[in-house]
C-alpha cells in the first residue's frame, strides 16, 4: 500500500538523478533518499523521444519494477514540445506535436502515471505572433480531448519564459480550456523568478492546480537575466516558507515534485540535503513533508 494518510507526497524529477543509473537503480535512489515518486522526463532530446515508441513488452517491463518495489511514477514532464511546438508555424510540426500528446499519453497510461506536466510556450525556436499563439490554444484543446479520453490529466507548466510565466496568464488560457483534464502545474521557482507575488499567484489559481516543482530560482532584474535552473534547495530567492503557508492555507493536497539536476558526484548529497530544508521548513508552516 502507498501512504497515502500523510497529508503530502514529495516525488523527485528524474532529472535529479544521474543519467547513467537504470530504471531500477533509480527507483532504488529516490526510494531510499526518502521520496514517494518519481517523475518521468520525456524531452526533445532523441533519446527521451524513444520512450515514447516503447513496445509493451519494455512499458511493462518499467511498470512491473515500480510494482516490485511499491515505488510509482506519479508524473511525466513532457518538455519535448519545446522542439515540437503546437504554436509552430510549419504544419508539419504542428503534426508531429499532436503525435507526441497522443503517444505521451498513451504510455502514461500503461505506466499509470496519472499527470503529464505540458511546456507552457507556444513556440521556444521560432519568432512568436498572434498565429503562433493561436495554434497553441487550438493545439491545446485537441491535447485536451485527447487526455479526457484516457482519464490522464494534462497540468500546463509556468514556465521559464515571458510567455506563460504566471498563473494570471493560466487562467486567461483556462478560460479558452475549460476542462477539468486541463489544469496549471506551477513551478514556484518560475513565478519567484520573473518577480510575480507568487503566493497570491497560488492562491489566484488554488482550484486549479494539479501539482506543483519546488525548485529554486534567482529573480530577474534590470541587467541580470536571472537563474532558472540547476540551484540547490536554499541557494536561490524562492521563499519557501511563504509558500507553504499559503499551501496550508489554501488547503492544497496534491503531489508536490522537487525539481533539480544531477549535475556532479554531490548529487545525493544535494537531495538529501534539498529534502531535508524542504521538511523542516514545511513543518514550521504546518505543512507535513513526511
């Protein structure tokens, strides 16, 4: 049986652990650093695009580790549309977008990941124009009809770029998507970054928030571009403290996902010392970590 009595899961973004360990030996690490799931990446690069061409036979062969050791992938962080935009303006693109939603969701079904965690921009390598940004929205909703079919929610990421940087801009986009399969994933590192009151942003979008990365960030300024990613818990500006008693408040009581990157031979040294300032200052906000 999982735990699900504590009032909070903790899981841990694939990317924060080495590249080079197995399914199993992942599994194990995250396991045994003390977090409760892991979240699967599914990014542009060749590699992670091949998972989503699994035959069953390795599908079940990754879902059957998990039973083995009562260890689940909760998540998948589906970044690849950053190479594969639905805003794009070559419909070829736009096409090979639309595989990538259906093949991503059809392996988180057989994984029983509950939750694919969408890129919020239209376009990442091309000029943006109110095109772009249509064919997002449309792109949006054939993903969202997609995901209603098999009962796999989609969680649209805040992201790092001005695009979708707030969950203000969300819910203008949840307007157009009114679903209850299309929801917002914060990312508070992201909303801290960009200098957004990110525990009003929270509280903004509380009925619409599916799962939320806990990751660090350093905020953009007038001449510094900010620090979107590879901080270690505590290094950054994120507060967390201010966070979690707005979770508290709110009355959020879905998964929560830290968010770092194997970087170097520190990197459990760095969860467990992540996880660690994560519970302690939970626990001072009222917010169970464990």
């Amino acid at each position: 049986m999982h735990n699900f009595d504590k009032p909070f899961r903790l899981g841990l973004y694939e990317k924060a652990l080495p590249v080079n360990l197995d399914w199993e030996e992942k599994i194990l690490s995250a396991k045994e650093l003390g977090f409760d799931f892991i979240e699967m990446s599914v990014d542009e690069t060749d590699e992670k695009l091949a998972r989503l061409s699994w035959s069953d036979v390795e599908i079940y062969r990754l879902r059957h580790l998990c039973e083995k050791h009562n260890f689940p992938l909760q998540s998948m962080c589906l970044s690849a549309h950053r190479r594969f935009p639905f805003g794009s303006s070559d419909p070829a693109i736009r096409q090979q977008a639309h595989t990538i939603m259906e093949q991503a969701i059809n392996l988180a079904y057989k994984l029983g990941i509950r939750c694919i965690q969408l890129a919020g921009y239209d376009v990442y390598y091309e000029p943006q124009s109110a095109q772009t940004h249509q064919h997002f929205i449309e792109g949006m909703k054939a993903a969202t009809r997609m995901a209603e079919r098999a009962g796999v929610m989609l969680g649209v990421e805040i992201m790092d770029t001005p695009y979708l940087n707030s969950l203000s801009k969300f819910e203008v986009l949840k307007k157009a998507i009114p679903s209850p399969y299309f929801m917002a994933y914060p990312d508070v590192g992201n909303i801290t970054g960009w200098n957004y009151d990110t525990c009003t942003e929270l509280r903004l979008s509380c009925e619409h928030i599916v799962q939320i990365h806990l990751k660090d960030t350093r905020k953009v300024s007038g001449d510094y571009q900010g620090q979107f990613r590879d901080l270690v818990i505590g290094e950054g500006e994120v507060d967390f403290a201010a966070i979690f008693q707005t979770l508290v408040d709110i009355g959020y009581n879905g998964p929560l996902v830290l968010e770092m990157w194997a970087k170097d031979e520190q990197w459990a040294r760095n969860l467990q010392q992540a996880r660690a300032r994560l519970l302690e200052t939970g626990l001072r906000a009222g917010l169970a970590l464990a």
